[in-house]
C-alpha cells in the first residue's frame, strides 16, 4: 500500500470520526456536544450562545412567522439596506434561530422568523419605526399616550433662543435644509421634509412643539431590568460621548423641569429632571416587562430609515412542519435505500465499497450542514437527497470505465488507477455545471427574497461538492485497500478480460 494511500486513509478516518461525533444527537437523544467545541464556531456568531452543532429547521419545519412589509417615503436601494440592517437587528434581539430578513424588489421587505412563540411581539418589536426623543415641555408635565410634535432633527441647542421652549408653529418650519435632511437619512434616521416656502408656511396650520434634545440614536446601549422601588419594568440606558455631553449639558440647566420622552411622537415617560444626567438613566412607564424589551431593542438597532407598511403575515404551524420533516426524512431514506441496493445489487463488491463511501458521504454532509450553520428547509432537504443521486453518478461513472479497461486486458491495479482518471473529466465537467445552476438559483433567491429556493441550491452545491471528495477521494482510496488486501486477486495465467473471478467481483 502506498504512502498516499495510508495518508488518504488517516484523513478519512479523522474526518469519519468527526463526522460521527457532530452527529452523534441522531444516535444518543438529548446528547449537548461540550461547549468548549461550540464555542470555536466562531463564524456562526458573535454571541457565544447562540453557536451549536444542532440541525438548524427553516420556517416551513418547525412553523413561525413569515411577513411582508413594503416601505413608503423616499425609496432608495441605500435607504432600503440601512432598513434591511435595522430589522435585522431587532429580529437578532428576539433570540430567533436563523432568521431571513431580505429585500424583495425595491420596496419590499420579506421576514422570515421561524419558531416565532409570540407573533404579536415579533410585529411590535421590528415594524415600528422607533424614533425615541427626549423632548423638552418646560413646567407642562404630559399625558402619557398622547402624540406631540417635536422639532426633531432640529434640535434644542440648534434652534434659537425664543424657541428653546415649547412654542406655536409649523413642524415643517424648523426642519433642517434639504442638504442636512439627506445626511441624517444617511445615518440611519427617519428623514424629514425639507421647509416650505414663505408663502407656504403663512397658510399652515400651528401645532405646540416641543423642542427636541436628542433621539434614540445618541444611546449606546439599552436593556429592559425590573426596578423594585418603581415595581414595574424599566428600561435603562448608557449615552454615548456626545450624547452624553448634549444631556449632561441640558438636564443641568433645567433640573425641576419636565423632559418627557416620545417613541413615534406618542409620550411613553413624562420625567422630571431632578439631577444632572449624563453616562446613563432610566426610561420609566406603564410598562409590562415584554414592553420593555421591545423599547430596549428598539432603542439599540435605532430608527427604520423608512416607514413600513405591514402587507401580509402569515404563521405556519408547527404541526405542518413535523409532518413535512417526518415525510421527507422517511422517503430520504428509501431512496438511499434503493440506491444502496441497486449498487450492491449491479456492482458487486465495488458497489459495496462505493456503499460505505455513501454512507460516509451522508455523515459528512449532515456535519457540514450542522457546522456552517445550514437551515434546512424542504427544499433544502429535496437539494441534498438529490445530491446522493449525484455522488452514485460520479461512482457509475468510475467503475464502468473500470470495467471497460477490464475488458480490455489490463490487470486490476491498471485498470483502477485508468479508471479513476479517465472519469474525472466527465465527474469534474458535469458536477461543474450543477454548481453553476446553484449559483443562478442562489442568485435569483437572495435578489427576489425567495428564502426556499436559495436552501435548495446551497444543500445542492454542499452536497455536490462533498460528492467529488467522497467520489474521488474515498471511493479510490477503498478500492486501492481491497486491492492492497488481495480482494481483486487475479487468476494466475488467465486475462482480466475473461477472469471468471473478476467478472464475478466486478460484476461484467
């Protein structure tokens, strides 16, 4: 036996073993793999809890939530991403595994949050735009619920001295230049319209305003805790270095003031400054402790860039899912099965050899899958069995070459090593072009916000690509060791091409 051979072999065996270990749940029910593993998954997040090794089901598996929103304002492709950003953000806060935020033609966004327990919550926590303010109302203390306007994105150290105080006007009229508006946009901030003309502003209807300090966005970080004194659920908040400064600055000038604080212009906390206020406060209301997460994730994933209109919910129930990953996994099964078999069955102890590389090549796949992290949805589960029927092509292939040079007259060991080699071109060209149509799927699935048809195509093209390895490199190396082993044995002084022995083994 060869030296590539024996070091082929020890990266299968190590492989094989880590394959099985990934997998291990399958055999063992409720096993945890030690989270010294798990916690070197770092390219599956951030959060260190959120890392595993567990089969990640898509929505149509284990049931959730699945929305559609389509955007109003200003629309553009930029705008459309920074909102794509923000929910993705507020959909990360809900602890959702694998969820799908995409954009669907340019104003529409698609949601998918699969296990989803409380849709209501989900639709609170990702839909609102959220713009938070601390406005300033002088000795007025505001009804909580109420909707006010504020002079936001002008703000209170911004406007002039006679309008540092609630005062009667036009929104409209305080608004910063078109220049400043398309800034703000830009950082990720509901834009406002530029100020009307003159003439415009004269015939327009005056509203209180109530001078805005700062928003939402000068909050580095936000956390709903329950506060014993107040016994209710808050929301405490830590400023960033600017922000702490502009309210460091106001809340020292107005202690005995009121500063209430508005989320979408409806007065959630109506405050008063009592100190001087700077690296951190509290966010105090009527507020349930569900409540308050929402605002605190709000608060940190910032404000919609643009207003989104709910279009359509739909939630899939998790009967449906079990039924369908039962069905699945059931004729997933047959049809390795059959496949099995017919191998067995046609190529004699070559398809034995290939048989065991199959198997290998499922432990593989399934570890994969498991590792990047890959969500299986039906589809998903319809790209890898159709892959199996990829990694048996690439064996035919091989081992009718091998037959052909058999019949040929070479010996045994020519005939594998031509074999192999003479079926690469034909494995190599055909499995490129699948990986070519995965490419196009995934494509129009991630540009159309088609979440099913982008699984299909990257459980294909992991199961193609772990089908050449297995094909090649597995399949060749089992085949050399029952050569080494003497399994192939020629008959002494007889050609392979009429070797009753071989004939009967390779089956020609």
């Amino acid at each position: 036996m060869g030296e590539r051979t024996t070091r082929r072999l020890g990266i299968i065996v190590v492989l094989a073993a880590l394959a099985i270990w990934f997998n291990w749940d399958i055999v063992q029910k409720g096993y945890e793999h030690p989270r010294a593993l798990l916690d070197r998954l770092t390219w599956q997040s951030e959060d260190v809890e959120r890392r595993s090794l567990k089969l990640r089901e898509g929505l149509d598996l284990q049931g959730g939530l699945q929305i559609l929103y389509q955007a109003e304002g200003d629309i553009k492709p930029e705008l459309m991403e920074q909102t794509k950003k923000v929910i993705q953000n507020r959909v990360d806060s809900l602890g959702v595994t694998e969820p799908n935020v995409q954009v669907q033609g340019t104003d529409k966004l698609v949601v998918e949050l699969p296990g989803v327990e409380d849709p209501d919550q989900a639709l609170k926590t990702i839909g609102k735009t959220a713009l938070l303010e601390f406005i300033f109302s002088g000795d007025a203390e505001l009804t909580e619920g109420i909707t006010v306007e504020s002079s936001y994105p002008t703000l209170f150290r911004e406007l002039p001295a006679d309008k540092q105080a609630p005062f009667q006007g036009d929104p409209d009229a305080v608004a910063p230049t078109a220049a400043a508006t398309t800034e703000a946009a830009g950082a990720g901030t509901p834009a406002a319209t530029a100020a009307p003309s003159p003439t415009a502003a004269a015939g327009a209807k005056t509203t209180t305003i109530y001078p805005s300090v700062l928003s939402g966005g000068e909050i580095a970080s936000a956390s709903a805790q329950y506060d014993a004194a107040r016994g209710g659920a808050v929301v405490a908040f830590e400023m960033k270095g600017e922000g702490s400064d502009r309210l460091g600055s106001f809340t020292g000038d107005h202690i005995g003031k009121f500063m209430p604080i508005i989320l979408d212009g409806e007065v959630i906390s109506s405050p008063t400054v009592n100190d001087r206020i700077s690296t951190s406060g509290q966010i105090s209301g009527r507020f349930t402790m569900a409540d308050a997460e929402i605002l605190a994730a709000q608060i940190e994933s910032g404000a919609l860039p643009l207003k989104l209109n709910l279009v359509s919910q739909n939630r899939i129930g998790a009967t449906l899912g079990k039924q369908t990953i039962d069905s699945a996994i059931r004729g997933g099964l047959i049809g390795l099965l059959a496949v099995l078999l017919f191998m067995l069955l046609y190529y004699r102890v070559p398809g034995l050899l290939a048989d065991a590389a199959l198997v290998l090549y499922a432990l593989f796949t399934m570890a994969i899958f498991r590792a990047l992290p890959v969500t299986l949805t039906l589809a998903g589960i319809a790209g890898f069995v159709l892959s199996v029927g990829m990694a048996v092509d690439a064996n035919v292939l091989i081992f009718e070459r091998i037959k052909e040079e058999l019949r040929g007259g070479r010996r045994v060991t020519q005939a594998l090593e031509t074999g192999f080699s003479r079926a690469w071109s034909s494995i190599r060209d055909s499995n490129a072009s699948t990986l070519i149509t995965c490419v196009i799927l995934f494509w129009f699935g991630n540009r159309f916000g088609a979440s099913i048809v982008k699984g299909f195509a990257i459980t294909l093209a992991l199961g193609v690509i772990t089908s050449m390895f297995t094909a090649i490199t597995v399949t060749r190396t089992f085949m050399q060791l029952a050569n080494h082993f003497g399994w192939f044995k020629e008959t002494p002084g007889v050609a392979s091409s009429e070797d009753p022995r071989l004939k009967r083994i390779f089956g020609y």
